[in-house]
C-alpha cells in the first residue's frame, strides 16, 4: 500500500514568487488559481493537489521538484 507524504511548497513557492517581484494575485492569475488558493499554499495550510503543483511551476518556469520542501 502505498502512502502520500505531505508535500509542503509553501515556502519554496513564496521565494520563487518574491524572486519574480510578483504578488500573490500575479502569481494566481499566471497559474489560473484563485488569489486566496495561493495565499493557503504560501502558508502551507493545505496540501496542493500535483495538478496545482504542475500549475504553480510552470507558471514561475521551475521544475515541480524544484518547489517541494525537504526535510
């Protein structure tokens, strides 16, 4: 049985954004998500789906391995 480590990109997506001198509405409009999705995946208060985190990426042009966290 497989099972889903919790995948944290809050951070790693924060500096990216910040990086881009975007804000957190930039960043929605570019990924097609909404403003207070990004905002709850900055703060890591949800856990993105990989259709989001694909999303996110392509829209900051990073490779989706590139924004999950290690521990």
């Amino acid at each position: 049985m497989a099972i889903m480590a919790d995948v944290k990109i809050g951070t790693r997506v924060k500096e990216e954004r910040v990086k881009r001198f975007w804000t957190q509405d930039k960043l929605a409009q570019e990924a097609d998500l909404s403003s207070r999705q990004v905002v709850r995946i900055e703060a890591n208060e949800v856990k993105p789906r990989f259709s989001t985190i694909l999303k996110i990426a392509e829209a900051l042009g990073v490779d989706p391995n590139e924004l999950v966290e290690r521990n």
